[in-house]
C-alpha cells in the first residue's frame, strides 16, 4: 500500500514548497467533500494532501479596500454566518447555501468548489458575476485571476502544478448595486444544478442599469460569462423587454449536452428562464440598498 | 388449528383452478366438484383426477375458500358447499 | 504503513487513535474506536447518516479525515443523553414515532441538536430544510419533523 | 372461553393506544446494533469484485496475485460453491431456482450485468481486501446488452440465456428469447364487454426500475467453526429465509447455521433474498476466521433488486353512468438479470378493486443486463395502478364524472368478483373513497397551475408461519418472543396484542426478536404480514400461557381448573361455589411456579390464513411551473383500510412512508443507463430519494374496517399505500397542465417537454 503523507503548513508559501517538493501528485484539503470522494472511489491517490486550513490568511473573511477578501479554505456555513457579507453579497450566498447539505457547506468551499471544476458548481456563476478575483499561490509567487479563468473544462483549470488559490477578493459595491443566484434541481436541497445563473447589477439614481455581470452554469464544459447577456440589461430600466433580450441572450449562448441530470433542450429553455428570474430578483435587492 | 377429530361424511365441493393453472395441469379444465370435509380430503381427490396435481397445489398455491385466502393446510375444515379457488401465492415486499 | 498518532476529545473525554491518512473519521469512529452508533448510509455525504459536529460545527463523518480530528471536539449520538436521562430531542423522537427502522436516527437527532443549538424557535420550513441532507426511507418525515418542533417547543419552555 | 368473549368486545385497554417501542432507546442513543455493527476477534473483512461490463461472458478469472498480497486470507469464486439444480421451486410468483441464485451470487459463466459479483477477497483489513480485488485477473469476452424491456422482447435482442425458452405459452416456443414467462387471467367475455362501452381509452404507459432506497447497505458477520456449526449476524427481513438460502447455496445443514437477527436498517421487500451472506460464510469456512462484508451504496445500486421497470397497455370501457364493463392489461416486467419479477402480482392487483365483468390481464415476464429485481412494498401493484388508475381518470373526464365517484360507482365489496377468479371477502375500499369525499379539502378550488388527482391501490395482505414463545417470569413480568424482524415498530405491537390478550400492562411485556436457534420458523417480514400472522402467533400463546395460569391458580386452590376464569389479568373464581379466593395476579402465580409444575412457559405456531386485503385511496394537489417542468406537492392526503391500528402512531408512519416512496417514484426515481448498459446515478446524489424539504406534511387517515378473522381485526398496513400516488401525481399534473403524463418519473425534463408540445 502506497504511503500518503499529510501535512498541515502555518503559510501558503510554506503549502507551496510541499507541493512544489512532491514528485507525484498534491491536494489541498480545504473542505474535502469533493477530495474525499475522489479518493474513496480511487479516482484520485494523492501522495500528498494538504490541510491548508490552519494557514490564518486562508481561514478569515475581512474588509479590504471597501470590498471583500475571504480564505479560500472560508466554509460554506462561515460566509453564510457573517452578516455584513451575506447582507452585501446576497448572490454569492444563494450559491454558498445551495452547496449539498448543512452538513456539506460545514466543510465545503468556494474555493474547492471552483477548483473541482464541475460545470454545475453552484458557487462559481455567482462569484464569476460579482467579477471576483481569485489570488492564487505557486511556486513562482503569487498571482491575481479572475474567477471565470480558473475553470477549464470538467476537472480542469487554468493553475499550473503547485498553483493553489489562497483567497478571493470582491469589489467594492458600488449604491443600488444587487446580485443573485439561481438554479434549477430536481430536488429542493442535496441536489446538482441543471442549469444555473448568477446575476449582478448596478442601477443610477433614475434606476437605469449602469452594470450587469451574467454567468451561466451547467450549459457548457466550465461556468460561463456571458456579455451579450448582461449587454440586455445595460442602459435599460430591466424591464419587460431587456428581460425577454436578457433570456434570449442566456439561452442563445447556453451549449450544454444530455446528461443523468438534464436533457440539452431543456437547459437551453431553463438558461433563459432563470436568467429571467434573476434578473428579477437581483433587481429588487438593487432597489433595496 | 384443530385437527378435524371426528371424521364427517364428505360433502360437495365446488373446486376452481386458475386457467393458467388449468392449462398447466388439468388440460384447461378449470371447475370440479368433488367430494371432501377438509383441504387434506381437497387435494386429495384432485390428486386423483390429475396424478401429481396434488403437490403442484400445496407447492404453489394459496386456496380461497368462499373468497376468503388461506395457505394450504391440510387440516382446515370446508364449510358446506363451499367454493375452494386455488390461487398463485403471494408474497410481498 | 505509518499511521498517524491523533488526540481529540469525543463527547467530552479525551480520545487517542491510530489511523492512516485516507481513513475518514465515521471509519475511525466505527471501526477503531467501535462508536458504531453513527451510521454509514452512503460514504459519500449524500445521506447524513453519519453526522457529527467537529468542534460544533456540524458534517458529514464520512466526508472528514480522522487526521483532522487532531487537537478537536467531536460530538457523537453516543454522547447526546446524559446517562440515564434522554436529551429532549430522543424523547420525543420516542414518544412521535419517529422512527421506524431506526438507521437514519443517530444521524437526524445529531442535525436536529444542532439546528436547535442555533435556532431554538426554527419554523417548519426551516427544519425541513436544515435536515435536508438526512435521508430516511421509511417515515416521510412527518412524525421526524413533528418531533423536532415539539422538542424545540419543549426546550424554550413554551 | 372468557378470554374469547373478552376478545370479541370492541373495548380495548392497550390495542390502539401508541406507546414508546420497547426497542426505542436503544435506536435513540446509538446502541442498537445493525448488520454493520458487529464484530469478531480475529475478525477479516471482505471485499467483492463487480463486473464493469453489462454482458460478458468469463473466459478465466486469474486471482493468484491477489491470494499473493500479504495480508489476504482468501479468494473466493463461483467455483468454490456447489452445484445447483435447475428448478423451480415453490409459488408461481415467487418461484426459486437455486441455478439462477447462485449464479447472481457469483456469477459462473457470464456476468448479466454491471456490479454482478465475479469474485470475492477476504484480508486482515478492508484496505488491503480492496487493494486485492484490483489484482484479480478475469479474462472478459464483452458481448451485446439489452437494457429496456421492449427492447429485450424484440426477437433480434440480445439473449442472456441461450436455452431460456419462455414459459407458459403452448405450444412452447422453439427459439430462446428473454421472455422467460407468459402469463394471463381472464373473466368473461372481452369483446362482448367494450361493445357495450359508451367510452373506451387504450393507452400505454412506462414505469423506471426504481430501488427500495433502505438507507442501511447491505452488511453481515459470519463464523464458521472447524465443527461445520455456523453462525451469522446478518440484517434481513427475515433471517429464516436467510438461513435456508445460505445453507441451500452451500450445502450445509439447516440446522448448522444458526442466524442471529441484527436490527434493520430498512429493507421494503429489499432484504428478503441474500447477497453477501452466503459469500461471507464461504470466506469464514474458507478461512477459519469470522468474516464481515459491507456493500458500498454503489453496490447497493448496482447489485441488490430495485423493483421491476414495466411497460403496458391498459384499455378500459366504461357507460355513461360511470359503470365500468371491460377492462384489458398487457403488463411487461423488467425481471433484471434472472427470471422472477412480479409481473404475476401486477396482473392480478391491477383491476382488483374494481367490478368489472370482462377483464383479462397478460403478463410477461423479461430478463435484461440490469440487477436481478427483488420484492417492494406490494410488489408489481403500483405499476400495473399507474397505467389503470391514469386511464380511470381520463374515462371519468369523458364521461364527466368525479373521479372518486366513479371509483365509488365501481368498488369491490364482500362477494364481488375478483379478475384473478375467487370472489372478495371484506369490505373496505368503499370506505377508503368515502373517506376522502367527506374530507373538507376535497372539493376546495386550487389556484393558477394547480390540480387535484386521485388514485387507488389494492395489495393481498399476507398470512403464512409465524412462531410466538411467553415466559412468565418468576415476578410475574413477561417475555414474549417472536422470529418476525421488526423493520417498523412491531416488537410494539406484538406487546400490545399480548398485553391485551393477557389483561396486564403493555410495560410488563418484554416484546423480543428471537435468533433461529431460539424460537420455530417465522416467514419473512414482508407482504404485510407479521401484525396479522405473527399477531395471531402472539394471541394464541397468550391464550394458551392463561390456560397454564388458570391450571396454576387451581392447583393454589385445590380446586377443579373449571372453577377457575381469567379476567383482566386475574385468575378468579369462576363463582360462588368455587370457594371464596383472592383474584391472583400473574406475580401471585408466578411466585408459586417452581410447586405447581415449573417453568410457566409455551410456544404457538401458526401458518396463518384468513387475511384481509388492503384498499388505499389518496388525493393529491400539486403545484406545475409551466416554465420549468418542477411538480411542487401541495398537500397528500392518503386513507388505507388497516382492519384495525393496533399501534395507530406506526400505522400512520407506515402510511407516511409509503406515499413518501410513491411520490420519489412518481417524481424522480429511475435507473439511468449509459451506452454501455453501465448505471449512471449510482448514488444518493443522483438517484433522487424525496429530502424532508421537498415534502409538505402526509395527512393519514386510518380507516377501520376490522378484518373478522383476526381477534383484534388486523389486515395489514405496510404496502397498499405506495400503489396509488404515482397515478394520483399523473392525474393532478394532467388537471394542473392539460398534459397526460405516461412515463414515469414525472421528472422536470418530461413534465416541461409535455406542456411544450403543441
């Protein structure tokens, strides 16, 4: 039986170097609640896994320059508990409180669900609207990525060996600014997104939209940003009509394939609708604050 | 279950099968009339009609006896006149 | 292979075991230490069946490696009543029938103390949605649901 | 006899109160041990190696690197167990052919489907067992797969048994196919009867193999002695079955293997055949060690019996005023990888609560690549209800009428014809209806996107052998056995009917599940039978244990046992001229055990017969989102016939729990496929069981038609409840939408498809 060693470093530069010094292949362990299951199905055999939770900068949630900055090994539940977060990122929290069970979101993490790089990683579409970046760490330093450039395909990102995310940073909000997340299942909880839409943006004082960020999840090989969407939105009230543009726009750049989980027609008309509905929804928080 | 002591006189019996039953075992005859005071008396005039039919009956068949389900016990009394309708068994989940 | 030497606290006492980095803790709990109480329904934290809370927090033990229990608390159903004395919550699971084949149960009394540890008045919409991720098959969850209610009713002295 | 006249009053002092089961604390506090929860010194686990492939025929299995791995203690294959005849054994329905058991075991010259278990390791740990089944060699020839069952039918499909030639049709079929049976019930004259038909609607419909979903895997323990005595803790629905399945696969005596009953963590029907148990005995002989083996989720998927999928055609005439006069079903069941789905319940339930004067049901009986099916909650009625009661409601629509009314129009009652020949004996269904009219709800308006539906359901009930043993304990309390797996509460209600029966307090009573060693031969717990069956048991050792106690009491008293009656828990007088006695208690007679003749003790066997039939009618109201498919429901309102609750807190549940399975199965539930005949959605995650937010509360209503051949009016409970709600869900989509639903699940996709359609 092959030895896997376990680690758990106090800095992300020290995390950096064990994966850097490892021959075969490395994991961070921030949650594990996909990492687990890998490795019970022995998809995946580690020679390494790295428990990155003890690293301070990887494990808070803090202002930075009037916008947000949380850990990449930050749960679920720990954003959904801090009240001035949730209360200016309602969005990235309908996506962090839709993550598996109570019992998932206690462990799982943004972080790890962008980096698991499924499609339908319910957190993505909304951190890819709020325009987050993530701040990722290697062997040669560290570096600043939008969030939509992290995925690849399933399975797959953009990080290079021994690359790993430390944080996310969310920009300042700017006044009558709103954001949500969307998806469809099956089911109520405990579920996979069939389709999902993250959704930002930012009105003037005559209530015109000035802004709009809109990302579709499960309709292609990564969570997708999507301009021409967000493009129905701009310089319109967000009413009848941007929001029939809105969802044309969403399905019309939805390609996604037949799958357990959903038939291609149907995520096409549900990209359109949820987008709709987003749309709706985040507008509302916009005219709230 | 009491044991039927004192032996009384037969009497008639109307005796039914299931056709796929009848096709299997009794050419597709499906009604009889026999002569019988229990289930043993039952199965054993059957057995008389078709050789073998009888263990085929008590292997895989409850009995109906006026509609009521039983399983296959040979000391079980047959009211007067009764209908006995041998029926697949069932089992659930 | 090596394994690693943790020490942890399980229901309040101080616990020491052996285990190798891939084991999970519901492993280590059901195998080494024989606290067979938390269930393994699934293994892959789809069912519930086997929660805990890890320094309060609750999870799935299926889903977290018994090396992460170094230097934590961990909470089991073992350690829900207090001696002879049931907590609320299994009394009312009792006395609801709330149970019926009894597998999913350590797992949803787990759930249920710890929505009612942060939420002591919890709707019935919340409850439901906060036990979403305990399965049980044969109750439909009527008489579960019911029985949290009651016990958080209980509880606050209402 | 006086209890008798006791028992034949309808006032009850412990039947129909729900007190706390007597095995509740221990399933509260983590201490009940189920099948995974035991364990041995010098204990081995075992893992077992799955085929990847659908269809393959074995060329070699090569397990010598795996027997070289330090650390393992065995390898086990087909080869180590014996031989088996080709026969069918027992009931038509339920026929056993020990050739195809052991055969879906451990697969021998073909692997039937993806997760059939090829071979088997024991080791010190589970790792190294499962490090070692990577290591064994089988040398696979992958062949064609049939998955669907129409496809399965069509005379070019792939064969899973090259000499299967199906049953029941003369004369008998020349080419091998996988139909393995053909059968048909049939009343009257079918053509005379739609002639007569002011309405008639044909229509064919498709239900998903869907998975009985216990939460506990499959698990056991065994330890087999140099001596050739075994025993094994396993978690069954019945651990008799499990001994005489185990033995009978290899070749051991009965009465050497004793099986030990762990709790059960769920088994719906799922947990009446063996899987693991013979293959973790096998390793102990094997090895000399105890052995245990636990089932992943994935192999609780792949390898253990969902219930069958099934396509039908249903074709139903009716006249204007509602009466129905003939109906026709063709029913095609998935049997999975062996012969033995319960097409032959789903032809004679599927008309059942009906007076129809023509009706024929067909059914056919289907192998494909999938797991062997096993038994669910009334096996083969829910899919035969869901094609019959979806083209009920249309007729109703035709000819408009409501839906229940016609239903009620239409009722079986005692003496009305059954479509399988004998004549129904209770009444009960008609109540179930009335139920539900007289509910204030039912006649309520819905809003935008809402509709009501209604369905029924019919299932036999069981009866059959059942052993109850009492003791009375020297301080008078009493210990009462049975070998009936309690699966739902019935260690209570066996305690209540004891405790009823014997005039004392249900808390004196100390309800037990006896091992194989211990107590005679009980039939599984399943078709709803252990309340009444082993109810009857329990009722006729205590009547017998009050005949010792009055002997007892007369033999205190000198007197003739004539003299003495027993009332309310008493041994009395039975008059003045007996003499002038204190009544004396059980603990008064108990304390005098040892000088009136020892241990106060007995044991009633019975193989119980006269068992009522269960009837359920439920309405549901749901919630359509035109834009996305998403069937939200409302409110479920379900009334079953349960004869009489004994314990009416656990007859609701088994009504909860059962409609909350025919909801997932109407919903969401299916086995999903990919191109190579490999499940996709083997898991909790994808395999979409109902989760306490998607469900409103199940509002049960106990309807009590007493069943006169049980002394406390028992018909059972478990089962009739799951056969409606897939219907009922179809029938409230269609009213909600306009759309007719015929294919099950009702899943999103599907459900928008139907309302885009133009």
């Amino acid at each position: 039986m092959s030895e896997m060693r376990f680690e758990q470093p106090k800095t992300a530069e020290a995390a950096a170097a064990l994966l850097a010094g490892t021959q075969g292949l490395g994991k961070v362990l921030s949650g594990g609640t996909d990492l687990m299951i890998h490795m019970r199905n022995g998809n995946v055999k580690p020679e390494l896994v790295l428990d990155v939770k003890g690293i301070a900068e990887m494990n808070t949630i803090a202002v930075e320059n009037g916008g947000y900055r949380f850990g990449a090994a930050v749960s679920c539940m720990q954003l959904l508990e801090n009240k001035a977060f949730a209360e200016t990122w309602p969005g990235v929290i309908d996506g962090a409180n839709l993550v598996g069970s109570v019992q998932v979101r206690g462990r799982a993490t943004v972080a790890g669900n962008l980096c698991n790089a499924s499609p339908a990683a319910d957190t993505v579409p909304a951190m890819i609207a709020a325009g987050a970046i993530a701040r990722v760490v290697g062997p040669n330093g560290r570096r600043e990525v939008p969030v939509e450039e992290i995925p690849v395909s399933p399975g797959k990102t953009s990080l290079t060996k021994g690359e790993f995310i430390v944080s996310f940073f969310l920009p300042k909000r700017a006044p009558h600014s709103g954001d949500a997340y969307l998806r469809f299942t099956p089911r109520t909880e405990m579920d996979i997104a069939v389709v999902g839409v993250g959704l930002n943006l930012t009105l003037d004082a005559n209530g015109i939209c000035t802004d709009a960020r809109v990302s579709l999840g499960a309709v292609a090989e990564r969570a997708l940003l999507v301009p021409e969407a967000a493009a129905a939105l701009i310089g319109t009230k967000v009413d009848e009509a941007a929001l029939n543009k809105l969802a044309a726009a969403a399905s019309a750049a939805a390609r996604p394939i037949d799958d357990k989980r959903g038939t291609k027609v149907f995520r096409i008309k549900l990209a359109g609708v949820l987008a709709r509905r987003a749309a709706e929804k985040a507008l509302s928080r916009a005219k709230g604050n | 279950m009491e044991i039927d002591t004192q032996a009384v006189a037969p009497q008639t019996v109307r005796v039914m099968l299931t056709g796929g039953f009848s096709r299997r075992y009794t050419d597709g005859v499906r009604e009889f009339e026999i002569q019988a005071r229990t289930v043993r008396g039952v199965i054993s005039a059957m057995d008389r009609l078709y050789p073998g039919l009888g263990e085929h009956l008590e292997e895989e068949t409850s009995l109906a006896v006026n509609g009521v389900i039983h399983e296959v016990v040979y000391t079980q009394i047959i009211p007067a006149d009764a209908e006995v309708f041998f029926i697949p068994r069932i089992e659930g989940g | 292979m090596s394994k690693h030497h943790i020490s942890t606290v399980i229901n309040g006492d101080p616990v020491e075991f052996l285990c190798a980095t891939n084991q999970s803790l519901l492993d280590v709990l059901r195998n080494d230490l024989n606290m067979t109480g938390t269930k393994e329904g699934c293994g892959t934290g789809d069912c519930g069946a086997c929660s805990v809370t890890l320094d309060g927090r609750l999870v799935c033990s299926c889903l977290v490696l018994g090396v992460e229990a170094q230097g934590k608390t961990i909470q089991t159903i073992e350690g829900m009543a207090n001696g002879e004395h049931l907590h609320v919550l299994q009394q009312k699971f009792l006395e609801h029938a709330a149970l019926q084949c009894g597998i999913c149960t350590p797992g949803f009394l787990v759930a249920a103390r710890s929505l009612l540890e942060r939420n002591p008045d919890p709707t019935e919409e919340e409850v439901r949605f906060w036990l979403a991720g305990n399965l049980c098959r044969c109750t439909g969850y009527n008489k579960i649901i019911e029985a949290v209610l009651d016990a958080a009713r209980e509880l606050r002295g209402a | 006899m006086l209890t008798n006249t006791k028992n034949t009053e309808q006032v009850f002092k412990s039947v129909g109160t729900s007190p706390i089961r007597p095995d509740g604390v221990p399933k509260v506090t983590g201490m009940a041990q189920y099948g995974a929860d035991y364990s041995l010194p010098g204990m081995l686990w075992a893992k077992i190696l799955r085929s990847p492939h659908a269809h393959a025929r074995i060329r070699s299995i090569n397990t010598s690197k795996a027997e070289a791995l330090p650390g393992v203690k065995a390898v086990l294959t087909s080869a180590d167990l014996p031989n088996q005849n080709f026969d069918y054994i027992g009931p038509e329905r339920v026929a056993v052919n020990y050739w195809h058991m052991t055969r879906n075991i451990l697969a021998r010259e073909k692997a039937l489907y993806e997760g059939h278990a090829i071979a088997a390791v024991a080791a010190t740990t589970a790792a190294i067992a499962a490090e070692a089944i990577a290591l064994i060699e089988v040398d696979y020839e992958v062949l064609p797969h049939v998955i669907d069952v129409d496809e399965a039918m069509h005379p070019d499909a792939p064969v899973l048994f090259e000499d299967m030639i199906t049953r029941g049709i003369e004369p008998a079929p020349t080419k091998p196919s996988n139909i393995t049976k053909r059968l048909e019930f049939k009343v009257g004259d079918l053509d005379a009867g739609f002639a007569a038909a002011d309405e008639i609607v044909e229509m064919s419909f498709k239900t998903a193999a869907v998975h009985q979903g216990y939460i506990e895997p499959h698990s056991c323990l065994a330890r087999y002695g140099a001596d050739g005595q075994c025993e094994l803790w396993s978690a069954s629905q019945g651990h008799f079955v499990v001994r005489a399945y185990t033995a009978k696969i290899l070749g051991m005596e009965i009465g050497n293997l004793v099986v030990h009953p762990a709790e059960i963590g769920g088994g719906f029907g799922g947990k009446t055949v063996v899987y693991v148990e013979p293959i973790a005995v096998a390793l102990s002989r094997k090895t000399g060690h105890p052995v245990k083996i636990m089932m992943s989720r994935e192999d609780v998927f792949k390898a253990t019996g969902p219930t069958s999928g099934g396509s039908m055609t249903v074709k139903i005439g009716v006249k204007k005023d509602g009466t129905l006069v003939a109906a026709d079903g063709v029913f095609k069941l998935q049997a999975g990888a062996f012969p033995g789905s319960p097409v032959m319940n789903a032809a004679m339930c599927a008309f059942a609560p009906y007076i129809i004067p023509n009706v024929r049901t067909v059914g056919f009986d289907v192998v494909s690549n999938r797991p062997k099916s096993a038994a669910y909650r009334a096996p083969g009625s829910p899919i035969s209800a869901f094609g019959v009661e979806s083209v009920l409601d249309i007729l109703a629509q035709k000819i408009g009428m409501d839906p229940l009314r016609l239903r009620l129009k239409n009722a079986v009652k005692a003496g009305s014809p059954t479509p399988y020949g004998p004549k129904h004996s209770h009444d009960g269904y008609a109540e179930t209806i009335q139920a539900l009219l007289d509910h204030p709800e039912y006649n309520k308006p819905l809003g935008k996107n809402q509709g009501r539906g209604v369905a029924s359901g019919f299932w036999f009930n069981g009866g059959g052998e059942s052993t109850a043993s009492i003791h009375i304990n020297e301080d008078g309390s009493v210990v009462l056995a049975t070998g009936s797996m309690d699966v739902g509460g019935s260690r209570a209600s066996m305690a209540l009917m004891a405790a009823e029966t014997l005039g004392v307090p249900y808390a004196s009573v100390r309800s037990t599940v006896a091992d194989t060693a211990s107590i005679g031969y009980n039939h599984v717990t399943g078709g709803s039978r252990v309340t009444y069956a082993t109810g009857l048991a329990v009722v006729e050792a205590c009547n017998k244990i009050i005949e010792q106690l009055r002997l007892r009491a007369s033999i205190m008293w000198d007197v003739d046992v004539k003299g003495v009656v027993w009332e309310d828990g008493f041994a009395k007088p039975a008059d003045k001229s007996v003499g002038e006695f204190e009544p004396l208690s059980l603990k008064a007679i108990a304390a005098k055990r040892a000088v009136t003749g020892g241990p106060i003790v007995t044991e009633a066997a019975v193989n119980a017969g006269g068992q009522a039939p269960g009837f359920s009618t439920q309405f549901c109201d749901v919630e359509v989102d035109p834009e996305t498919g998403g069937v939200k429901i409302l409110r479920f309102v379900a009334a079953q016939d349960v004869g009489r609750a004994i314990h009416p807190k656990y007859c609701e549940g088994q009504i909860h729990g059962g409609v909350v399975q025919g909801i997932g199965w109407a919903l969401n539930e299916e086995y999903i496929y990919d191109k190579l005949g490999r499940l996709s959605n083997a898991g909790f995650l994808d395999y979409r069981i109902p989760v306490a937010s998607d469900l409103p509360m199940i509002e049960a209503i106990l309807v009590e038609v007493p069943n006169p051949n049980h002394p406390y009016g028992v018909k059972g409970v478990g089962e009739a409840n799951i056969v409606p709600p897939m219907a009922a869900i179809a029938n409230a989509i269609q009213r909600a939408t306009g759309k007719r639903l015929t294919e099950l699940p009702m899943s999103p996709p599907k459900v928008l498809a139907a309302i885009d359609a133009v």
